[in-house]
C-alpha cells in the first residue's frame, strides 16, 4: 500500500489504520533515527515516541488535512524534531558505533566470498558509519534524509523547512566532508 491509500484510510479510520501506518514506516523510521544518532536504543524510543505523536496529532486533523498529508516527509520531520530535542536536553555524547552495524547496515554477504570479504565489509561499514557521525548535524541529518532514506529534495525541504537550494547545497558540502574524511583516514592508514 502506498501512501496516498494510507492517508485516505487514515482519513476514513484512524483507529483502524493506524497499526497500517507503523508497519509501512517503522524500519524506515528506525533507520533515521539510527543514523542520526548511532544509538539502537535511543532509536527505538524515538521511533515509538514518533508514532504516539504521530497518532496525537492525526487524532486533531480533519480529514481532508490528513489526505493532504505527506507521509514520508511529515514522519521523518517528527523524527528530527524529537532528536533534536532530546540532543539539547541531555547535551551530545559520545556515538557508538556498533548499533549500527548490527541492525543490517552491512551489505549483502556474496555466498562465495569467503570469510574475509565479509570482515572487509563489516569493517568498511563501520567506517562510513563512523564518518557519517562525525558530520555536524546540519549536514548529517540532509546527507541521512536523501542517501538513507531516499527522500526527493522536495520532501526533504517539506520535512526540514528549509529551501531545496539549501538542501542541495547542504548535501553536496555533507559528501565531500564525508570524501574528505574517509582520504584523510586512508592516508593516516597508509602512513601507519
């Protein structure tokens, strides 16, 4: 089911639909969320704090505000709002990087490949996951939305309220942070 049925159903039966909206955007969600804030746990709640938000405020919509919604954008920018939120209440603290390797941001294991490929590949994941946690947020949270999540600038800027302009600027500097971080680890490699 695409969004567009989902909103309409949603608009019909809130009740009834809802359990329909948290399993088309839990993982996607959660993925986010993650990757934002490289913690497993902290993922989980915002993901869970995200839908009772969600349901809250569909619960005040007309019906027709709720066809007109965007779901992707729209879920996606709760996630953000509680992430940041909870990032000022607590402060910034150190990211682990494990969480998200184990929840299946490696890549598919070829079945001939043999055991080392896939420590190569663990290990190049960890990597990637490590510098897309370096980046500051402003660029972190524009590079996750459209290389992660896959949203179009148009939704990006919907569920940011930013210009997509500013968008696209923010995910090209993003990039080539994330390029130029991963040259400086591999000439620190290659000099060790």
């Amino acid at each position: 089911m695409d969004d567009h049925d989902l909103d309409e159903r949603l608009a019909r039966d809130l009740d009834g639909t809802f359990e329909a909206l948290v399993r088309a955007h839990q993982d996607r969600l959660f993925s986010i969320a993650l990757r934002l804030t490289g913690d497993a746990h902290d993922a989980e709640e915002t993901v869970q704090d995200t839908f009772v938000r969600a349901y809250r405020a569909l619960g005040g919509y007309e019906p027709g505000r709720i066809r007109d919604l965007h779901l992707r954008p729209w879920l996606a920018r709760i996630v953000i709002n509680l992430r940041r939120n909870r990032a000022r209440r607590r402060g910034d603290r150190p990211l682990a990087l494990a969480p998200l390797v184990a929840v299946g941001a490696e890549p598919a294991a070829d079945p001939a490949a043999g055991p080392e490929a896939a420590t190569g590949r663990r290990a190049e994941t960890e990597r990637w996951a490590g510098l897309l946690l370096g980046l500051p947020a402003r660029y972190r949270v524009p590079v996750v939305l459209r290389h992660v999540d896959d949203l179009s600038y148009a939704e990006m800027a919907e569920a940011l309220g930013r210009a997509e302009g500013t968008l696209k600027a923010q995910v090209h500097r993003g990039l080539a942070l994330l390029r130029a971080a991963y040259d400086a680890a591999e000439r620190k490699e290659l000099s060790a």
